[in-house]
C-alpha cells in the first residue's frame, strides 16, 4: 500500500493526506478522493454489473487502470442522526435488492445443506450450554459473571429450541423448492458504509456477491441491533422489497442463534459481554413477538 500511496501522491501532488480506518484520503488541487487497497478487480466488476442494472449509488472509480489501490471520488457527507441514516440506507439496500433479483435453479441438495449447517450449530450450541450450566450451577459462590448468566440461561435454552423446532418446520415447507430467489447483496452493511451527498451512496462494496437478500438484513442486524429500532427498519424493507414465507422464516431462525459467551479472563469485561449477549437475546426474542408471531402452522 505504501509503494502504491507514494505513486498516488506522484499522480495526483495532493496537498493533505487523511488517514481513515482501511483507506486514505487525498485533497489535491484536481480535487478529493478515496485510496483503498485492492486485491482483484471485483469493485470494478461489482460497479460495471450495477450499472447494468439501472443503480449508480456508488461513489465512481476516478481510476480504473491501477493494480493495486481503487482511487475513488470523495463524497462529501451531510451528518445525520444514526436512526434516519439507517432508514434511508434500507430504502437503498432494498433498491439494491429490487434492481438485482433473479432466480435461479438449484438442488435439494441446497436446502440440506442449509439445514444441516444450521442444525450443527443449534446442537453446538445446546452442547455448549450444557456444559457451562453444569459447571456453574454447583458453584456455592457464584462470581457476578457466572450469577448473571445463571439467572438468564433459560433464555438461552428457549431460543435454542426455537431455533430446532422452527428450522425442521422450515426444512420441510422448502425442501421441494427447486427455486431460489437471489440478488446482488452488498454483505458488509452498517450505517458507516453509507453516505448522504448529493444523493444517497453504498461503500465498502469488496465482499459484495449473489446470494440470498436475507444475508444483508442478518448481517446488518447482527452489527447493530443494539443501536436502532429493527422494527421500524425491518417494516420498512419489507414494504419496499417484500420476503418470501420461507426467506423471514430463515432470518428469524439464523439472528436468534444465541451468541456463544466466553466465561474465560478478567471479571469485568467477562460480565460486560454476557450482558451485551443477553441483550442480544432479549431484543431478537421481542422483534421475533411483533414481527413473526407463531401461527397455528406452527403451534
């Protein structure tokens, strides 16, 4: 990267360099941009496909000729609340979703696949639980960390079995869906990779690929859940870019997987992060009540 910065600054003689996270930007007298490390030439790809589709809100490649860095146009951000970010960012990956979908044919083997992958990590976990209520449920004098914990396990356990019996119904209402629908999904969402300018911007577009749209909303979620109202922008997607029965069954499925909490090292941050983690449970138990409430389907 640096070898690449220093033929950068012999292109461009900017007069500021600015360090920020993963990338550096460059003010010259030709103007501002974004220099970022690259392995591939994906972005351009990404970009090239996206402007197939009829969706521009990226920021532009001010040089496509280099192997090394993506030099970009610098956007200048209007500040906003963190909540009306993440609102205008769904209506965003919504379009997003909308421009790219398509389906594609595949096997049952895929759906297994799913389940199983899933399955493994649901028993994991039980497993792992076990294991740790085992051991601290016999302690005479439990530590603040092994007392929170204790005092919460069971909600482990019930998102846990959730988790089971919700994903056997889901396997046998998908198994014979030789039909999946995907998109372009962005797959590194979070309110920094998103920009209000002069219109609204996506970044960070390296881990982008065509999967399922679901895997953008639970990645999202995970990143964030404990910031913002997921209700209001899960309601919001899904009025611009509704999910198929079996598409929300899944992301309720994948986000209320239970955390694996690490009872190893000082007290202190041991006790933060199961708090963190509980609150993680707690909020996806409440999203799960007012967004997908069981039916008789499923009693």
């Amino acid at each position: 990267m640096n070898n690449a910065l220093d033929e950068v600054k012999n292109t461009y003689k900017p007069y500021r360099l600015t360090k920020k996270k993963h990338v550096t930007i460059i003010d010259s007298t030709s103007g501002s941009y974004v220099v970022k490390e690259k392995s591939d030439n994906k972005v351009s790809q990404i970009y090239n496909y996206l402007l197939s589709r009829n969706f521009d809100y990226f920021p532009k490649l001010a040089d496509y000729d280099r192997d090394d860095v993506n030099i970009f146009e610098y956007i200048d951000e209007t500040s906003l609340p963190k909540d009306q970010k993440a609102m205008d960012m769904v209506d965003l990956v919504s379009l997003l979703h909308n421009k790219t979908t398509y389906y594609k044919e595949i096997t049952e083997d895929k759906y297994k696949e799913i389940y199983e992958n899933l399955k493994n990590n649901i028993l994991y976990s039980k497993n792992y639980y076990d294991n740790i209520y085992n051991i601290i449920i016999n302690e005479i004098y439990p530590s603040p960390s092994h007392y929170l914990l204790l005092r919460n396990i069971y909600k482990i356990f019930s998102a846990l079995d959730y988790c089971e019996e919700s994903l056997d119904n889901w396997f046998d209402k998908t198994k014979d869906d030789l039909k999946e629908r995907v998109a372009l999904i962005h797959n590194n969402l979070e309110t920094d990779h998103f920009i209000k300018g002069d219109k609204d911007y996506l970044i960070s577009w390296e881990h982008a690929k065509i999967d399922s749209p679901i895997l953008d909303l639970i990645n999202f979620y995970q990143k964030e859940y404990l910031n913002l109202d997921f209700e209001v922008l899960l309601k919001k997607y899904l009025k611009n870019y509704p999910l198929k029965d079996n598409e929300l069954d899944l992301f309720f499925i994948v986000i209320s997987i239970p955390p694996i909490i690490n009872l190893e090292g000082e007290e202190l941050p041991i006790t933060k992060d199961i708090r963190k983690k509980l609150d993680y449970i707690f909020k996806t138990e409440n999203l799960i009540s007012i967004m997908h409430p069981p039916t008789s389907e499923d009693k």
